[in-house]
C-alpha cells in the first residue's frame, strides 16, 4: 500500500477509535420540528449571548435549527434580539416588518443582491413570519428585533444616512452629500476605491466619512421620542457601516488577515451597539458561520493573526457567551462556483477520514448534541483536543478543490462550548428576487 493509502487508512482507525470513546457523551436530537429538540438547548438559556453557526451558508437544516433554537430562547429566556451575518439595512428593512414599525417588508427588494439565497429562502422566511407574529400583541419595548451585523452595504447605506437627513435636518444632508461625494463614483464597484487608493491614483476619503459620523453621533441628545430615537440608531449605525465599508474597502488589497479582522470587529461592535440600545439586561442570538462565531484563537485562522465575533464575544462577555458550531457529513449545499455566479444545488462530499466531521459520522447519529462545556464531558473535550481538519462551505462550493479550498485546522473543544450534528443535509429552498438594476455585487471574499 502506498503512502496516501496507508495515511488514510490511520486517518480512518483513528476517527473510528474517537468516535466510539465519545459516543456516550453525544446526546442523540429528534426531528427539528419536534419541540424536544429546541428543549435540548435551554441549558444555555442563561447566557447574554448565544452564537449559533452554521457549516455553510446554503443548508436547510442549520437554519431551521437555528430558527428552532432562536425561538425557543425568545419564548422562554428573554432574549429579544437575533443578529444576523447580513448587512444592516436589508435586515433593517425585516426588522421593520418583523417589529410591525412602517416601511417593513419581506419581499423581493430584501437581499436582492449575491449571494441572495442566504437570507432570501424559504427557511428564513418561516422563521421572519413567526417573529412577526410572535411580536404582534407584545409592547413595542418587548418586541424581538432583527439586526444585520455585516459591513458590505456601502451604497444602501450612504443612501439611508441621507434619507433620514433629509427628513430631519436638509442642511445637514447637503454637507452629508458632499463629504460622501468622495465615495459616489465608487458605490457600485467599492474594491475599485480600494485599489484606486492603493495605487495612488486618489486620495482617501476616511477623514470625510469620519467626520460625518462624529457629527451623526453628536446630535444623539437631540433625538426625544421612541419614534425618533429608533430612526436615529438606524441612521446611526449605518454612518458606521459606511466609515467601516470605507476602511474595508480601502485595506483589502493589503491582505485578508487585516480586512477579515476588520469586518469581524465591525460585526462584534454593531451586536454590542444593538445590546446597549436595548438596555443593561439585553440577551441577544447570532447567527453567523462557524467561521465568524467559533473562538478563532482555536483555529488556523487565529493561528496567523485573525480573530472574529465569537473569540471578541468571548473576551467580553465570558462565561456569559455560549459558542456553538454545526457540522454536516454529506448530503447537499446551495452554492455557486465563484461570485456573482448562479447558484446550484450541489452534492456535500462525505467527509475526510481526518476531519472531526468523519469523528461525528462514525458516532453514527442522525442528530446529536455534545455539550463541551458540560463537567461530565470532560472526557469527550480531551478525545477531541487533537487538532484536526474541520470544514468550511462559504456562499461558494468548489468540490473538486475542497481539500484545500474548504478545510482548515481547529480544536474543535476550544473552538466551540457545543457542537450540534446532522449527518445528512439538503439545501435551503431560495425564494424569488429581483436584482437591482446597476448595482454589482459587493461581497469580495470569505464566508
């Protein structure tokens, strides 16, 4: 037998003999739609934060799980946010609807753009109708809101700042006009500011954006009522998307280390602004990929220099933050091939014998909770401490280069407090949209 062969044969041995020593501390799920599968969770109803990822961006069963998850915390633990891994004024446009405020909706405008299956499909929108109901008897001040935490919005959100000077200070938006007029020629296509500027081919517009904000933030002790307290934090967090967008634009050509980290910062301080918003006693829910909500300081990714929302979660909140990760074998994924590329339902690859993926496999559930933070898990957190390969699906899905394209290293019980297993996935149901006219895609790298 030659070398690849033997390596895979220990590769197998070696996820056989740890799949059987934590067999005993994986927790068999039943069905998601069966209300004992969400009751499996509220062990973790406690925390101030529960982060709930995801493996890929296009599978069925981690949003519904989630969804599933995310109720249950709502109904019966006082959370009253769910943070999302999309950009903020398409979730604004939801959380409008979902709080029943004006100018709501869930229709073909919201996440118009690529990748829009990842937000615009049937699971989702189950999901958005059940909050919309759920809040529809509630006070305005106890009804579950629905953030976007991404950074990718440019153009959408130079557009709201603008709107909500027009209506409240006409003068203040001319002077907005012209400090964003720096960026106007690039709203379409951002990353060419970004190379523009690196080339030093123009100057760039950090200072305007900074200032606009500064002076956004300024009038915070003008704004009275509930009305126009909400209308202001919508605006004011979407001058921060544009100085943050800015500055993402402007240093991703240096390399994907500081614009990751940049992005992820974004992410974490948009759920701190969302939680401070709401008041002292805010429990909120993220969803986010594995990639943004697992502690990357146990990953390849913090292993060259970058972090994410769930490690800066960690630092803030502690014990307080619950981490939990998703994992498939085999099954299918909608995905595209490269950006801005249609997607396709594609068939997930079983799993490599030397990833923690084939471990779960091998446990030989259909459905399975390891709760790593559990003191009688001890057991199972040192069979798992090895690092092996872990798999991650982004927006794209490129089987035929997935070794190198979607592996990484981990320590899974590092990683993640929990680790939630479905052996067998399908993809998400997209639902119709409109692409908006003139409007390339925006979203340059990463899950």
């Amino acid at each position: 037998m030659d070398d690849a062969g033997t390596s895979s044969r220990c590769g197998m041995q070696r996820a056989k003999e740890a799949a059987d020593a934590i067999r005993c501390f994986c927790e068999p799920l039943p069905e998601i739609e069966d209300e004992a599968f969400a009751r499996c969770f509220d062990r973790f109803g406690s925390a101030r934060v529960v982060l709930l990822g995801e493996a890929s961006h296009g599978t069925s069963e981690f949003y519904r799980a989630r969804a599933a998850i995310t109720r249950r915390l709502i109904e019966h633990h006082g959370f009253r946010i769910v943070a999302v891994e999309a950009d903020w004024p398409d979730a604004a446009r939801i959380d409008r609807y979902v709080r029943h405020r004006p100018g709501g909706a869930y229709d073909e405008e919201a996440f118009a753009r690529f990748p829009t299956w990842m937000w615009r499909n049937a699971e989702v929108e189950a999901f958005v109708e059940w909050l919309r109901s759920h809040n529809a008897d509630r006070l305005p001040q106890d009804r579950t809101a629905f953030r976007g935490l991404d950074v990718y919005s440019l153009r959408s959100s130079i557009g709201a700042v603008l709107d909500y000077l027009d209506r409240v200070d006409p003068e203040g938006a001319k002077t907005a006009r012209q400090r964003y007029g720096c960026l106007t020629p690039w709203q379409g296509e951002p990353e060419r500011y970004g190379r523009a500027v690196l080339r030093g081919e123009r100057d760039p517009c950090e200072d305007a954006v900074a200032a606009q904000l500064r002076e956004l933030l300024a009038r915070q002790l003008d704004v009275a009522s509930p009305k126009e307290r909400e209308d202001y934090f919508d605006a004011a967090q979407n001058a921060r998307v544009v100085r943050a967008a800015e500055q993402y634009y402007r240093i991703m050509y240096r390399g994907s280390t500081e614009s990751w980290n940049l992005r992820d910062r974004h992410m974490f301080d948009t759920l701190r602004s969302v939680m401070e918003a709401r008041g002292p006693d805010a429990k909120a829910v993220v969803w986010a990929h594995n990639s943004h909500i697992g502690n990357a300081s146990a990953t390849a990714m913090g292993w060259q220099g970058e972090f994410n929302v769930g490690e800066l979660c960690r630092t803030a909140f502690g014990e307080e933050a619950v981490l939990i990760g998703f994992g498939t074998d085999h099954g299918t994924v909608a995905a595209a091939d490269d950006w801005d590329e249609p997607m396709q339902v594609k068939t997930v690859l079983p799993s490599r014998d030397d990833s923690y993926e084939r471990v779960f496999h091998d446990v030989g559930f259909p459905r399975a909770l390891l709760d790593l933070r559990s003191p009688v898990n001890e057991a199972a957190r040192r069979i798992l401490i090895e690092p092996r390969l872990e798999r991650a699906i982004g927006v794209l899905y490129r089987p035929r280069t997935e070794f190198h394209s979607h592996y990484f290293q981990a320590v899974l019980p590092e990683q993640f407090d929990a680790y939630v297993w479905f052996d067998e996935t399908r993809a998400v149901t997209p639902l119709p949209s409109v692409q908006p006219s003139g409007v390339p895609e925006t979203y340059p790298f990463g899950t």
